[in-house]
C-alpha cells in the first residue's frame, strides 16, 4: 500500500513539473535576466547576466561608457514568444 502511494506521488509531481508555463532563464547554473535596450533607432544591446550580478550590465572597453535606456524588453523567465518594435527593428524571443 505504501509503495503504491508514492508512485503516486511522484507521478503527480512529474505532472505538475511539466505543466509548469514559466521558463526560468539560466546562466553558468545561475538564475538570470535577459535585458534588451535600444541603442540607436537601429541597433540594440542585448544583455544576458545572473541575478546576483547587481549592475544593468558588465563593463565592457569595447563599448563607449554611455548612458542606456531602461531596458525595453526585460525577462526572469519565457513562458511563450515575445515580440516588441523596438526603434525601427522588431525582436522577438522565443523558448
């Protein structure tokens, strides 16, 4: 009787793993955060880092320091596709 009600259980937890609608998004094992921010009417800055990572996004010499917009499309998790007109180019994300 026992063993019977933990298949159960677990079948039931199994079931309910898969249903889930949300995605979470992960980086090196981390939980993270996809931003996209307009750079220019066309072109963007697309920025994938860890939750614990505290600033909007890393240095980087290759990019003049510079002051960005909030980020136009920001994310934790993808749970269906996401389309945004954002400047003149339209991005979409999908899982």
């Amino acid at each position: 009787m026992i063993r019977s009600i933990t298949s159960i259980f677990y079948v039931g937890f199994i079931v309910l793993i898969s249903c889930r609608s949300e995605n979470p998004l992960y980086i090196n094992g981390e939980l993270a955060q996809l931003d996209i921010r307009m750079v220019s009417n066309k072109s963007i800055r697309v920025t994938l880092k860890p939750l614990s990572f505290q600033n909007d996004f890393p240095i980087n010499p290759a990019l003049i320091e510079r002051e960005y917009p909030e980020a136009a499309i920001s994310l934790k998790t993808i749970d269906n596709s996401l389309e945004k007109k954002i400047g003149e180019l339209t991005v979409k994300v999908s899982f």
